[in-house]
C-alpha cells in the first residue's frame, strides 16, 4: 500500500532469519498506532471537558503533548516487550524482533527503542521533524533499522510471509 515492494516479496533475510518489514508495513503500523494513542488522549480531554481544539491549541496543549508522549512511551515499551508488536504492529503483520537471534525483546530493549522517538520527539519545535528522522532512516539502511532499532538492538520482520 506505501511501499514499491510487493506484499508477496518477504524481503531480505537477515542473519537471524528474519524477513525485514517492507517500509510501507512499518508505516501503515506506525500510523495506526499515533491514530490510536491520539484518539485516547482527545478522548480523555473530552471526558475532562475540553473540545479537541482546545485540547491542542489552547493551554492544554502542552499537556496534550506530554500526555501522549508518556501514553506512546508505555504502550509501545510494555507491547514490544510482552508479545513483540503493537496494535499498530499487528494490524501490519509485522514484529520486533532481536537483531541477533530473531527472538523476543527483553524490556530494557523495548523500552530504549520506545525512548528515542519520545526524546527526539519531545524537542520544542523542532521535535516532530527529528523524531520522524527516527524512523526515516530505517529507508536508507540494509538492514530497515530506524535509530531507535540501531540503539535497541532490534529489527521489525514481518510476521507472516509466503
């Protein structure tokens, strides 16, 4: 759907016998789970009783901000930890994996592959471009690690192919 590649192509296979995520998988993941976390936080601040445009422009948008920064950075970390993808993630077939051996990702992995974009990501204004900047590399590496797969050790494969 985002990629060149086709579904039916798995791709190259790493060392650990990993078939690496076609780019357009790791997106449509990527994007269903910021959809997700998204509608939570707006979802929260309407129970709070904000209107979604105050809840991102006004005041509250800061805690909009931090809300859902704190949000990405638990749900990604406890997810890639205990069954090695997000909704996001499942929705995509694809799974994190560990670079060396195609197992599962101990928590302290996941939870550094989940702190970079947050940290990138939480820069004042420049924030949003580096923490896709995160995730762009992974278009112009061998092995489709993003920054946050290189400094955790991880690769994302799919999870079915043929």
């Amino acid at each position: 759907m985002f990629s060149t590649e086709s579904d039916d192509d798995p791709g190259p296979i790493v060392p650990a016998g990993v078939h690496l995520a076609p780019i357009g998988r790791r997106a449509l993941g990527l994007l269903v789970d910021q959809a997700l976390l998204a509608g939570l936080v707006i979802g929260g601040f309407a129970v709070l009783g904000y209107t979604p445009e105050e809840a991102i422009t006004d005041d509250p948008g800061k805690w909009f901000s931090v809300a859902i920064t704190v949000l990405a950075l638990f749900y990604e970390t406890l997810a890639v930890w205990r069954w090695g993808r997000t909704f996001g993630k499942l929705i995509a077939r694809t799974r994190v994996v560990h670079v060396l051996d195609g197992g599962g990702v101990g928590f302290s992995a996941a939870l550094i592959r989940a702190l970079v974009p947050a940290a990138f990501g939480a820069i004042p204004q420049i924030g949003l471009f580096l923490g896709l900047g995160v995730y762009v590399l992974a278009m112009f590496d061998p092995r489709r690690q993003g920054l946050h797969d290189k400094a955790a050790g991880t690769l994302v494969g799919l999870t079915r192919h043929p």
